[in-house]
C-alpha cells in the first residue's frame, strides 16, 4: 500500500512542478497616456452631459429617441448583452451540484461461464424469486454529480463569463453612441443641404431676373445675343444644381429613415438650426477621464480581464479534477417489488481524481490559445486608448481650424453680396460688362454655399469631439 501512496504522491508533484513553467503573469510595455489636452487642465468635460441636453433640438431629439427603440443594430446589440450573460449563467451553474431525475429498464443475461454467474446458480432473490442468467433490471430515482473546484478553475471560468457580460453592456453602450452621433451628422447635413438650396433657388431668382434685363438690354441694342446665351446658360447650371441638391436630400433622409428601422419617408426638422450659436469652447478634460467615459475603452479592458481570467482557467487543466457522484433511488428486477422499503432502496457515492498524464498537447495548446488571446487583448486596449486620445486631439484641432475659417468666409460673403448688387447696377447703366456680373454671380454663390459647408462641418466636429469624449451614450 505504502508503494501505491509514493507513486501516487509522485505523480502528483510532477504534474504540479510541471505546472509551474506555465507562465500566466503576461506583460507589455504600457504607454503613458498624456496629462492634458492642448495643455488644459481643465476637468471639466462635455461628455457628462446628456445628449438630449448638449444637442438642443427638438426635432433631432425625437429622431434619436426612436432609433433608440427602432434600431435594427441596437436591437441586435441588446440580443448579444442576454446571450452573454446566458454564459453567466452557465458559469455559475457549473460550481453547484448537478441533481438529475433517472429511470431506466434493463434486460441482461449473464453468460453462464462468466463471473457474474459462477456460484449463484440455484440462488434466489429476496422475495424467494429463483435466480436466473437473464434477469430484468428497474430502477427510479436521482442521480448527482459534482466537480470540486479546487484549483479555482471554474470560478475563473465564471469571472471570465462576468467580464465578458459587463463587455458586452459597454460595446452596447459604444453602439448606442455611434448611432446617436450618426443621426446626428446626417441631420446636420440635412439641414446644410435645405440651406445650400435656398440659397441656390435664391441665385435662380436673381439669374431669372437678370437675364430678363439682358434681353431688354438687347431689344434696345446695348446688349447682343451672345450675352443673353451666358446668362441662360448659367441660369441652366443653377437649375441642375438645385436638381442635384434636392437628389441629395433624398438620400439623406432615407438614410436618416433606414437607421430609424422605418421605411422612407419625410423628415422633420429645423434648418434655421445649422446657425444657432455654438459654444466658444468645448471643454475636454483631461485624458484619463477617457478611460472612464469611453465605452469602447472600458470594452477593451473588461475583455482583457475575461482574458486573464481564461488564461488561469486554461491552466487549472493541467491540475487533478475531484468528482464526485451519487445516486439513490428504488431499484428491483420486478415492479412489483420496485415501491418496497427499504429492500428496494438502492444508492450509491463514488468520489474520483482524474489527472492529466499521457498526451497533454491538447491541453498546452488551449493554453497557448489564452495566453495569445490575452496578449490580442492587452495590445487592443492600448490600441484603443491610443485612437481615443488622437480622435479628442484631432476634434480639438479641427474646431479650432474651422472657427477661424467660418469668421474669414462671414467677411468675404459680406463683400461679395455686395460686389453683385454694384455689378448689377453697373451694367444697368453700361458701365460694367456681362461678365463681371456674372463673375461676382458665381464668386458670391459659391462663397455662400462654402460658407454653410463649413458651418456644418462645425456642427459635425462638436459631434465628433463629443463622441470621441465618450459621450452620447448615458
């Protein structure tokens, strides 16, 4: 016995020797992520403000409210949040007992030769019964199984699963937010299109009237034909513009319609709201907030821990696993003696170690699985720590660069609505050809349309910076 005790103790220190190679303290060089932004140490950031309230617009509002309900992308986003947490449940379940209801009828024979029978021929059952080589066999009762979790495998397991769900609520959440701030961006770019085509058939208008003054012009023999020709054709190119632009229109509202899950049709909104005044400034934060406010940050790093979490697990494997299994119940070779007590009560309790010995590549490669998976995961949050930072410094840049442009084009727009009124009179009274009113025509119609592009490039950017702060989604 005292031979059987070593080689069993010494199996067992060797598989846990052996164990000890399996690294699963996983490093990578960290980079520190950066103070301030733009050397403010303000913490104050617009990402802990509600959307409804930092958007402002009633009609933008309700638009984003029924994605929120409609969205096919989110309704699916939901559908993986209660699948994972299904792998809670199952985690969890498996550190419990299992007890299960078991019924069974058997007929065996034993051959006559075999150890089953030798010696119990003539013998007999209890109730007086003769004993025969076929015999049936009933049973009714519960069954139970039990693995001790002793190296903490399955409790891993179940902290892996939990991560995995809380991952799972923040990549709905980053959902959410990028399609908050998708409606947004395309509601913008509604609104700048239905202002693009006022001003596009107000130039219509004006091109309408002065080619009326070009033909008069010519009936009295101060204008030829071949002014009147320039004047139609530009009025010709202002139409298809405004034919152009209504196409557009079009398409974004079906756009806007397609990620409300609804079928096109008309879109409410306000364009006076593209001019609305915009914040001086945008407050940021500082950087470690990021990591708080992103919900595709806080996916990163709760994936990395359902990663750590694995690797322990994996390697737990490598460990003897303790069962335990029981059972108890009526058993008897006839139902009529099936119900009696105790003669029938039958129950059983095996308890049994189980260890890896022989070909554990199977297992080393499933730690070889985790310990890359952890690794990906480490990169990954980095990584994305890394795109929230430059997406913030990008957004700043870009508010800043587009202010300073909105101001220029406001001055040039002034000039030259202007310049088209003097070249308008000029040429009235034969003092400026038909080309300057055209030029300042077309200098002054594309400078307003830029102008309304920037604009909404603005609006865009306070989208952006807004999202890239981790906003949109509370």
């Amino acid at each position: 016995m005292k031979k059987y005790q070593v080689f069993l103790i010494g199996i067992s220190i060797l598989m846990i020797s052996s164990c000890k190679t399996l690294d699963t303290g996983l490093q990578v060089r960290n980079q520190e992520i950066p103070s301030t932004f733009q050397d403010s140490s303000d913490t104050t950031s617009i990402a802990d403000v509600n959307w409804q309230t930092y958007f402002n617009d009633a009609y933008l509002v309700g638009l984003i409210n029924t994605a929120l309900v409609n969205n096919y992308d989110l309704q699916m986003a939901f559908q993986r949040v209660e699948a994972v947490r299904s792998e809670v449940m199952f985690a969890n379940g498996r550190l419990l007992p299992t007890v299960d209801g078991a019924a069974w009828a058997a007929q065996e024979r034993a051959a006559e030769y075999s150890v089953d029978w030798a010696g119990n021929e003539g013998g007999t059952f209890l109730s007086g019964d003769p004993l025969r080589p076929t015999y049936n066999d009933y049973y009714l009762g519960i069954v139970s199984s039990w693995e001790i979790d002793v190296w903490g495998k399955l409790k891993n397991k179940k902290r892996a699963a939990l991560s995995n769900y809380l991952s799972s609520i923040e990549g709905r959440n980053f959902v959410i937010s990028n399609l908050v701030a998708e409606i947004t961006i395309l509601y913008y770019e509604l609104i700048a299109n239905d202002n693009q085509l006022e001003v596009i058939q107000q130039t219509i208008t004006k091109q309408e009237e002065a080619l009326e003054v070009v033909k008069a012009r010519k009936e009295v023999g101060q204008a030829n034909e071949l002014e009147v020709q320039q004047f139609q054709a530009q009025l010709y190119d202002l139409k298809s513009r405004e034919q152009e632009t209504l196409q557009e229109i079009k398409l974004l509202e079906n756009s806007i319609n397609f990620l409300l899950g609804r079928f096109p049709q008309p879109i409410e909104r306000n364009r006076e709201n593209l001019f609305e005044q915009m914040p001086e400034t945008l407050r940021a934060g500082i950087p470690s907030q990021l990591l708080a406010n992103r919900p595709d940050i806080r996916e990163a790093e709760l994936l990395l821990q359902a990663s750590k979490f694995d690797v322990i697990s994996a390697k737990a494997e490598f460990y003897p696993s303790f069962n335990i299994n029981a059972g108890v119940g009526f058993k008897a070779f006839n139902p009529e003696f099936l119900f009696i007590s105790p003669e029938s009560i039958a129950y059983s309790a095996v308890g049994s170690l189980i260890a890896p010995l022989i070909n554990r590549k199977a297992i080393k490669a499933e730690f070889n699985s985790a310990k890359a998976n952890q690794l990906e995961a480490m990169y990954n949050y980095q990584k994305t720590i890394l795109t929230g930072y430059v997406e913030v410094a990008n957004e700043l840049s870009n508010i800043e660069y587009l202010q300073e442009i909105n101001s220029l084009k406001q001055q040039q727009i002034e000039v030259l609505i202007q310049s088209v009124e003097t070249s308008s009179d000029l040429y009235r009274y034969g003092r400026a050809t038909y080309l300057e009113v055209l030029l300042a025509q077309q200098n002054s119609l594309e400078t307003q349309l830029e102008l309304i592009s920037t604009t909404k490039r603005q609006r865009i950017a306070t989208v952006n910076i807004y999202k890239a702060l981790g906003g949109g989604w509370r």
